[in-house]
C-alpha cells in the first residue's frame, strides 16, 4: 500500500525522472491494493482527477470507469476534450453524461449565489449516484484528493469534500494515488504520464463552473456569451504569453444592458467584464496590467464574436475589495 501521509522526508518531485520513479511505485500500489476488482472515478477533467485516471489506465486499464458530468457549466471545447484523451487515445472506459438541461432547468430563475452553488451540488451528485447505480460489481472510488486538501480539512479550514456526499450503499474503499502530492507535482506526473499540457498546467477552475460567472439566474443565451468571450480571453492570453504568467482569467457577463451602435443601428445588449488576477494562496490577489493593445484587441473580437453583447469592461479591482469571482 502507498503511504497514508506525505513523509516528512519525502523529496519534492521537481523533474521528469523523480516523477517516473513516483509512477511506478503507484502503478504497483494500485494493483496490489485493487487486484482484479473494479474502480469508479467522477472526472472533471481538473488538474487532479485528470492525473488519477490516467494513473489507473495505466495501472489497471478496463477495470476502471470513469463518469464525466457535463454539468452545461464547463468551458467551451472541455468535455470534448476529456472524451479526445481520455477515451479516444487513452482508450479509458468513459460514461459521458450530457446532463445539461437537467442543471439549467433547475437552475432557472434562481439568483442567490449560495443556493446556486448547492444546486450545481446536489445535482452533480445525483448524477454520479444515478450512474454509479448503472455499473455492477464496483468495489473501490477512486479520487483525487492531494496534500493540501489533506491538510486544510485536518486544520478545520475546508471539508474535504470529496469523499463526502454518497449514500451509504454507495461508500466504496477509496483509491487516492495522489493524496501525498502537492499541486505541482501532481501537474509534473501528469506530464509525465502523457497528458496535454493545457489540460495539466491550467488556471484554477471553480466547481459550479461558468454558473458563477453568470451572475444572478443563468440563463442559455448569457451564459453562452461567457463561454465564448472566455474562449477568446484564452485563446488570446495563449497567444501572447499570459495564460503561463497570469494565476487566473476569465469573463463575467452580468444581467443587465446598456445602450449601443452596431451596424448603424441601435443596440441594447450585455456587457462582459475580463478579470484577471495574480495570487500565491487565493486569499488576495492584484490586478494583472494587461497591455493596453491587447486590451483594444480583446474589446474588438468579443463585440464582433460574443453574440449579444456590445461593450467589454475591465475589473480593476484587487481582494480584498473584491472577491475572484463575482459570486
Ligand atoms: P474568491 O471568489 O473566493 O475565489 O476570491 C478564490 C478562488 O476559489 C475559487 N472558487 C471556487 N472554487 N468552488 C470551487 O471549487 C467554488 O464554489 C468556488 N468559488 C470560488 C475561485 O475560482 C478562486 O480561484
């Protein structure tokens, strides 16, 4: 079995080679601890759940499903891209869930951003219930809690949510390959193990996905000018060499219009706001200085692309005042 804690002396893995030697001794953990027995994995398509199914691929291949919830919240181009890895070239056992109406319709009309996130929740759950219901004989879940996650729910600063949640028939032997990781070297293994580098060196992303990013009630039409005025701040940010340097980015399209000219004619549409922010511990962050050029750019692509909107904004405003997100 691979160690409960991280030990004290364990050296950090910096390198390639150090990551190798941490893969083989988990693909050997996994198999002892999993035998011929079967694996579930809720994958995101995150950093963490990312590297633990490429993990078990490799250690016990078939023997492992994996369920990707599309919650309707992801980025533009992210579920197809879990469905291009993770079953197309990895050849992983993948239950695709295209849950998307069922979260919108329950999220319909609701503005409060707390029950907005129990909703994002519940739901998920439910969803990975309902599918794990589906498979017969699944005897181990496997997740990817790291260190620090580890480490703040022993300090009482966050739950650690991820066993939490299942009903009891469903409380499977956790497998945890990465638990003794910090982040950085969760992303060197998965790396190391062949995953896309936007996919193991990516910003944070929040749980309730682009829901917060949509202040007040989601709605298909706001929600589909975050998803693609985000995929143009990406897209640009990539170009120009900010996706590695800055900590986090990404679009808000809030519920109100405002007066506009397009084609010569009046327009009365939404505004998106570009927030993009520098952070060691999220707990305060400072406002990137975007070049002023870029800035121009990013206004005349997502006026002319984002349907529905004629304005672009920029939040200048560090944490505290603000938080990162908006909800
Ligand atoms: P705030 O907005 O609190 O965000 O300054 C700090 C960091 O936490 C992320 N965040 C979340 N992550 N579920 C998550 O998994 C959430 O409900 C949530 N809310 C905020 C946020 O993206 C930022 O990195």
């Amino acid at each position: 079995m691979a160690p409960d804690r991280r030990p004290e002396n364990m050296v950090r893995i910096t390198t390639p080679s150090l990551a190798d030697v941490f893969i083989k001794e988990q693909l050997e953990a996994i198999k002892a601890q999993v035998g011929d027995k079967k694996v579930l994995l809720a994958l995101s398509g995150g950093v963490d759940s990312s590297v633990v199914a490429a993990l078990l691929i490799k250690a016990i291949g078939k023997q492992l499903t994996c369920v990707h919830v599309n919650h309707g919240l992801l980025r533009k181009g992210e579920p197809e891209q879990v469905i291009e890895v993770f079953q197309n070239q990895m050849k992983a056992n993948l239950v695709y869930v295209d849950a998307t109406d069922r979260f919108l319709d329950k999220l319909a009309n609701v503005t409060d951003p707390e029950t907005k996130r129990k909703i994002i929740g519940g739901e998920f759950i439910e969803v990975f219930v309902e599918e794990a219901r589906k498979l017969e004989g699944v005897s181990f879940l496997a997740q990817g809690t790291i260190w620090p996650d580890i480490l703040e729910s022993e300090k009482g600063i966050k739950a650690h949510h991820n066993a939490g949640g299942l009903p009891e028939d469903l409380k499977f032997e956790l497998v945890e390959p990465v638990k003794i990781l910090f982040k950085d070297e969760v992303r060197i293994v998965g790396k190391q193990l062949g995953l896309p580098d936007n996919m193991v060196f990516r910003q944070p992303f929040p749980g309730p996905g682009l829901g917060v990013r949509c202040p007040g009630a989601i709605t298909r039409d706001r929600l589909e000018a975050v998803r693609e005025s985000d995929a143009i701040l990406r897209e640009e940010f990539q170009k120009h060499g900010l996706a590695g340097k800055v900590w986090q980015y990404f679009t808000v399209v809030p519920d109100f219009k405002s007066t506009g000219i397009k084609d010569g004619k009046r327009s009365f549409e939404w505004s998106v706001i570009i927030r993009a922010v520098n952070t060691t511990d999220a707990m305060s962050a400072t406002v990137e200085n975007i070049p002023f050029e870029l800035m121009q750019h990013l206004v005349e692509r997502i006026t002319h692309e984002v349907k529905g909107v004629n304005r672009v904004l920029y939040d200048f405003t560090p944490k505290p005042t603000g938080t990162i997100e908006f909800e």
